[in-house]
C-alpha cells in the first residue's frame, strides 16, 4: 500500500490511539487533518508531524453540529478523503447508580453518534477518493468491550458494541461504494483517557495492559493488508470465540473474573 498522497482524518487526535496514529500515519507519507477538543494539544501535535500539509480541526463532536462544522471545515482543505479514523471516545461512567442520564446521554453521543455522523457526513468525500489504486477506509476504533460485555461498564459497553454493529451492517452498502469499512477492537490499553495503573499492578492482568504504540501498529497493519477487524494481541482471537460458545454463562465468568481482578474504575 502507498501511503503518500492519501488524507486521513483522525478524531479524537490529542492524546491516545488518535495521537499515535497520527503520527504513524504522517511518518508513512499521508496527510494528516487531527481532530479533537483540546486545541492546545493539536497545534503539539501539528508541529510534531512538522506542520504543512498537515493541520488540525479544534471541534466537540459530541453534538451533530460540530460534526457537520469539522466536516465543512476538512471540505475547505481537500477535494477527498482517502481514510476517516473515528477514534473520538469518552471512558466509563462506571456502575449504573454512579451515572446520570446526561453523563450516558454524553457518552453514547461521542462514543458511537459521533462515528455514524462523521461516516455519513464524509460521505461524499470518502466517495470522491481515487479508487483505481486504493480504497478509502473508514477505521472505527471499537473494543474487546464491544465484542465480550464488561461489568460494571454498561454505558461504555453498550456504545461499544453498537460501534461494532454498525461496522458490520454499514460494511454491505459501503461495499457498493467500493468504501471498506474496518475495525479496531484493543484490549486493555494504557492511554491518557484510559489509565491503567490499579490493573498494571495485578499480577494476574498486568502483562495484558497494552501501551498504545503496539495498537497502532497492528492498526497499521490491518489497513494496509485490507483487514476487517483487528483485534490485538493474539490470544483475544480464541478468548473472543469462547465467549460466544459459553452463551448466557458469559456473564457469570466475566463477573467473576471482574471480583477476582478487583478492579472497579473506569475502563
């Protein structure tokens, strides 16, 4: 795959997945348009890409008008749209009787919305791509949440897997397009909006904490070989299909798993 001259558009760009594959992206030949609330963070990043071509979009999408507002503002800029990574995402609000409506409200808006928004509004540039040599990507960075159910997580949960779904289901029609519709399912992953400290000192978890640099290159990866879905770290392949052989008696395991980690924040 050739990266140079492809335009990728990154949510959630200021810290993360979003900051990593950025530059990933950059260092590989494409240009980069980084998007995310935290304006100072962006021009960081810009200036670490090295500036021109690439640029950044200060936006909250976590309303429908600030995803049509990013959207006008990358049409200003270029005339296509080779790959959108919609990565923007907002951690737990922990147990059901900790979190308002509006704290759920919140987070299925900038956890799952966002990323239908974005793929229906870039449409019409994802559409314009060159196809001859290429196929523009629409990267949605889901998780192991939203394949095996999490305890204790059931508003991140519940964005997750409805991220999942509508990959799955967009990926028919976007298939007619000639737009492929990917992916990126992480397992634990120490990120600034996902600390994993309390986990990384279990013995019995620890090892499984992920940093960021290792999901970004599986990512890599995954588009240039025209992946699907890419889950990282090997043994989340046959954890995953266990889970669905199990059935209902998932939840008892994943609960009881959940007490014996001991783990009760935010994930």
């Amino acid at each position: 795959m050739e990266w140079k001259g492809l335009t990728a558009v990154i949510t959630g760009a200021s810290s993360g997945f979003g900051r990593e594959a950025a530059k990933a992206f950059a260092a590989a030949g494409a240009t980069v348009i980084a998007v995310a609330r935290r304006e100072e963070k962006l021009m960081e990043l810009v200036d670490e890409l090295g500036g021109e071509p690439h640029s950044y979009v200060a936006m909250d999408l976590s309303e429908l008008s600030g995803v049509r507002s990013m959207v006008d503002e990358v049409k200003s800029r270029t005339d296509h749209l080779d790959i959108l990574m919609n990565n923007a995402g907002v951690a737990s609000n922990g147990p059901m009787k900790d979190a308002t409506s509006e704290d759920i409200e919140k987070l299925i808006k900038i956890n799952l919305l966002s990323a239908m928004w974005s793929t229906k509004e870039f449409l019409p540039l994802l559409d314009a791509a060159p196809k001859a040599s290429r196929t523009p990507v629409v990267v949605n960075v889901a998780s192991m949440a939203g394949r095996i159910p999490t305890p204790m997580n059931a508003d991140y949960t519940a964005s997750k897997f409805g991220l999942v779904g509508f990959t799955e289901a967009a990926w028919h029609e976007m298939q007619e397009r000639q737009i492929r519709m990917m992916m990126l399912n992480p397992g634990l992953a120490d990120t600034e909006g996902f600390p994993m400290t309390e986990i990384k000192k279990n013995p019995m978890v620890g090892w499984t904490v992920m940093d960021d640099s290792r999901v970004v290159r599986a990512l890599v990866n995954g588009i240039e070989r025209g992946a699907f879905e890419v889950r990282v770290q090997w043994w989340m392949h046959p954890l995953y299909v266990t889970t669905v052989m199990m059935g209902p008696l998932r939840r008892l395991v994943s609960g009881a798993v959940r007490q014996k980690v001991g783990y009760r924040g935010k994930l």
